[in-house]
C-alpha cells in the first residue's frame, strides 16, 4: 500500500489524477536525482572539511557587546566561507540585510567615479536597477556618483555574447558581471562552464578588469563555484541557498583580499571595515545552516526539477528543462494567464508550514517595476531557500517556482500547485 498516496488523497484532498501524474513524472526524472546526489556529496565533505580546518567549537557561537571587537565567531564564520569559496577573504554579516545590500556594497566599495560598470547577462535583477541608477534618483546610486553603466544582452540561446561584452569594454571599465539566476528572466542560470569560458575571455583583454558574479540561488549547484573559475569576487544572500534554511538574516561577499577590503569600508566606514560589527549571537544557526546547505539544495533543485517535468507533461512551457543542467534553484513556468498565476502562488502558500492560511495577493513592492505576487510561508520571513513562489504581474505571466528545506515539502508545492490549477479550471489532466 502506498501510505503516502493515501494520506495526500483523503487528509488533503487532492485529486487521484495529480497524484498518479506526479508518481509518473518523478520517475522519469530519477537519472538527474542521481546525478544531483553525487554534487551534493561532494559539497558536503568540501563543508565539513572547511569546519575540520578552522577547529570549530562552542566558544565559536557566542557574541560579543558594543563594538563586537575580537568576535571569535564572527572571525571563524569569515574564514570557514572563505575556504569553502576558496577565496582569500570573505564577509558574513546579519547586517547585510539581504543579497541586494551584499551586491550593492560589492559595487559601491570597488567602483569609483569615472569607472564604468558592465552587466554580461542582459538587465540585473528588479532590486538592482535603484542601485545602479536605472531607475530613481538621488538615492546614492552608482549613477549618483558619476559611474556608467552599460549591460550586454544575452545570445538567443541563452548564452554569455563575449564578442558583444568585447565591443562593450573600454578604457572606463573597471568592472564586469555576471548574474549566474534567471531573476524575472525567462532563461536558463548561467553555468560555471560558461562563467569560466567568460572569466578568461575577459582577463585576457584586461586582466585588470574586476569580474563579479552575483551568486545568489546559486550556492551548491556545481562541485565548483564561480570563485573556482577566474570570477574575483562573489555576493549572496544567507537566506538563500547558503543558510540552509537556519540563518536568520544576512549576507555575504567573498573574494580577493584587495577587494573585500575595499567592500568592507563601504559596508561599515573608512578605517573601521569588518573590524567591528555584532553578530547578535548568529554564527550558531549560520554555521549549522551552512553545514547542512549541500543537502537542503539538493531537495530544492530536485523540486524544481519536477515542477519543470510535471508542467511540461501539462503542456506548459517550462526554463529549464527537466533535463537541463542547473546552476540555480529556480523553476519558471510560462502560465500566460494573471488569474492561473495568482491560483498558483496561492496554493504554494497553502503549502506551507507557516501562514497556509494567508492568502496572497499582488502588490507594489518596494524596489521593483510592477507589482508582485509572493508566496512564502517560511520559518525565516522571505527566506527563498524555503518552498517559495513569485512572479512580476506583467505578460507572458510567468512564475518563479524554488526552494524547500526538503524535496518532499518541495514536491508537496508542485501538487498543492497542480491540484489548485485543476480545480479552479485553468488545466485538465
């Protein structure tokens, strides 16, 4: 007997249909489990031996007062992500409130006025559009302080134009990036594969030029990160894919010692930088989320996977593909329908351990174009490494499908979300 099938059906009510397909869909995808099991091995032991490397112990997870001089977890936390980035230095601070504030002090620390920055992967993310200046004025943007910007679309097959970021580079430019997640694009991740092919390409025009790749959503999905491949310096969030779902709030940059140096100046003030800060007593869930990062990323990339092959077994266009390689843990599901979107995300809050009960609704969300539907009921408020689910109101009505601390409350999303869309009428099975 299948205990779990009779559970969902009569305790949750959802239709016999939905289940037999996703049982179908799941084993059409086992061959990329696999695959994803090997990965998250791998990460796993790379974690444990940067843990092993730095003599963690309990001293490591109390907290300082004031001024927090001396934090030897603070100090520790730094040094464990530095080595598991295999960079020279790293910031991991609760007071970089989220990945937008990591990247916006990693450019507003390196950048200077004069310099111009380059975006390879088409238009950032909605959040950083105010950071560079694309939109609103006077904010203390990049565009306030007298630094261009310019961004290179990306190729029709989703790849890195090298010949168009070689026609964009000038005297001016001091930096180049990569945003390695879809964000509200319809695209597949960028690939390590890809960022190293772009890391060389670049240096070997000018090795002086600085090369940042946004890492947010990305953590895990490859044995090697963008650091591993040529890329100088790396921004994330710790409610993403690095906090595992225990860190409460915060960010992180890593990098070359130049630069972080440099960052850490604007994320506190000249002549203090990472010398001073408070942890607030953190660093505990912030090295045990980090610890069980790998595995937690494997449960969410693995949902994604089947909400990808479950939709596209609908008839639904889907990026990626089931097949796809991935390189962040976001599912997009072409629904080209406002009302079909709405159904979805509410269904993924109706998953939820946490406020299933809310229901959400479209909003004007500080910092993006147009309004925005969000479904997280989450431990960690907007913690996207968590089952989650958002989408920009604008056509084709695409949603953002990602996280779950475990596959099987990941795959729960995917049916709650298949179940919801069949009852409401927006599909049949």
């Amino acid at each position: 007997m299948n205990y779990t099938y009779e559970l969902l059906n009569k305790e949750f009510g959802i239709d016999a249909k939905v289940l037999d397909l996703i049982e179908t869909s799941e084993t059409e995808v086992i061959n990329e489990f696999k695959k994803l099991d090997d990965i998250m091995a791998y990460n796993q032991y790379k974690v444990l031996n940067a843990f092993q490397k730095n003599k963690l112990s309990d001293m490591h997870f109390r907290w300082n007062t004031g001024y927090g001089y001396d934090d030897p977890g603070r100090d520790a936390i730094e040094k464990v992500y530095a080595d598991i980035f295999h960079t020279d230095k790293a910031l991991v601070r609760p007071t970089i409130v989220n990945g937008t504030h990591a990247l916006a002090i990693t450019l507003l620390g390196i950048l200077r006025p004069g310099d111009e920055l380059i975006y390879c992967t088409g238009g950032p993310y909605d959040t950083l559009e105010e950071v560079i200046g694309i939109r609103g004025e006077g904010m203390g943007s990049l565009k306030d302080y007298g630094i261009t910007y310019k961004q290179v679309e990306l190729l029709p097959d989703g790849s890195i134009d090298l010949e168009g970021v070689k026609n964009a580079i000038s005297e001016k430019t001091r930096m180049v990036t990569v945003q390695r997640a879809t964000g509200y694009g319809w695209r597949k991740a960028i690939t390590i594969e890809q960022i190293e092919e772009w890391a060389k390409f670049v240096t070997d025009i000018n090795p002086d030029i600085v090369k940042m790749t946004d890492n947010c959503y990305g953590e895990f999905l490859d044995i090697k990160e963008p650091t591993d491949v040529g890329v100088d310096v790396i921004a994330g969030s710790l409610i993403k894919n690095p906090g595992g779902g225990l860190a409460l709030t915060g960010g992180y940059v890593a990098g070359r010692e130049d630069l972080i140096d440099k960052i850490q100046y604007r994320m506190t003030c000249p002549g203090i930088g990472g010398e001073c800060g408070l942890t607030f007593g953190q660093t505990r869930t912030m090295f045990q989320g980090m610890f069980q990062a790998p595995k937690v990323v494997n449960g969410a990339v693995k949902g994604a996977i089947l909400c990808g092959k479950v939709y596209e077994k609908l008839g639904f266009e889907v990026c990626p593909k089931a097949e796809d390689t991935r390189s962040d843990i976001i599912q997009a599901v072409k629904l080209k329908d406002p009302e079909a979107l709405v159904v979805f995300c509410q269904a993924i809050q109706a998953a939820a351990p946490i406020d299933s009960h809310v229901l959400p609704v479209p909003w004007a969300m500080p910092g993006y174009e147009s309004d925005v539907i969000m479904a997280a009921g989450a431990f960690v408020q907007g913690s996207s490494i968590e089952l989650s689910a958002d989408a920009p109101m604008r056509e084709p009505f695409n949603v953002y499908f990602q996280g779950g601390l475990t596959y099987e409350h990941s795959k729960f999303g995917v049916i709650k979300s298949v179940d919801a869309l069949l009852k409401a009428g927006k599909i049949t099975i």
